[in-house]
C-alpha cells in the first residue's frame, strides 16, 4: 500500500456510508509533506485497510489515489466493526482538533450496521454522539 496525499481541495471531508468510506480533499493545514492534518487522516485510513486485512476475515476493496481514497465492504464481521468504529474514533479526534480542516458526513444508521444502536460517536468515542 502506498501513501497519498490529497491535493487542491481546502477542506478533506469523510464520507460515512453503510459500505464505503471515502475521503476527499485536502486539509490546506500546513506546505505539501508537512500537512499535519492530511497526516493523521491518511495515516488513520491506512492503519484501518491494513487492520481489516490482517486482523479479520473481511473483504475489503480499497483505492487511494490524487485527490480522493475510499474503502469498501459487505457485512463487517465483529471483529470489522470493532476496528471501524475504531477508525472512527481517531478521524473524530483530528475533526475536533481541527474542524477547519475535516468534515465528517455520515449517511449511516444503526438499522444500516444491523443493530440496535448508533456507529456515530462523540468526540470522547461515546456511541450515539453527532459531528
């Protein structure tokens, strides 16, 4: 897997979908190889392909390229969602830290994941939370 920086946007934002995670832009927080902010998302987004592929049994389909990068799955094990909604946790952390600089949109709902409750959590990783 390779790294990517996103280029010629002033705002990345992270799309929430009940199979597909996309990210766009770029956080224009700092000179290109210096960006703190495209850092932590691109760092997070890859930490969770390489999860998923080494820590579950799920499939995932992934691209990351100039400009946008997306993960794609069918139905999460236990174990992929743990590690989603981890993922979740951190992008939520760089947002709060820098809400100039990353948007969050979630199309997602807790009949989506097949459970009882919200994958949404607030910036403490609490369920039920909102960006």
């Amino acid at each position: 897997m390779s790294a990517f920086y996103i280029e010629g946007c002033i705002l990345i934002t992270i799309h929430n979908n009940k199979n597909r995670i996309s990210v766009e832009g770029h956080a224009d927080y700092g000179p290109y190889g210096q960006d703190i902010v495209c850092s932590a998302i691109s760092t997070l987004l890859q930490t969770y392909i390489e999860s998923v592929a080494n820590l579950s049994n799920d499939e995932i389909k992934y691209s990351i390229g100039e400009g946008r990068a997306f993960v794609e799955h069918k139905a999460l094990s236990v174990q992929g969602k743990v590690l989603r909604k981890s993922f979740f946790i951190g992008i939520n952390g760089v947002a709060t830290a820098y809400p100039d600089n990353v948007q969050i949109i979630n199309s997602i709902t807790a009949d989506d994941m097949g459970e009882s409750h919200s994958n949404v959590l607030d910036e403490g990783g609490n369920e039920n939370g909102s960006y």
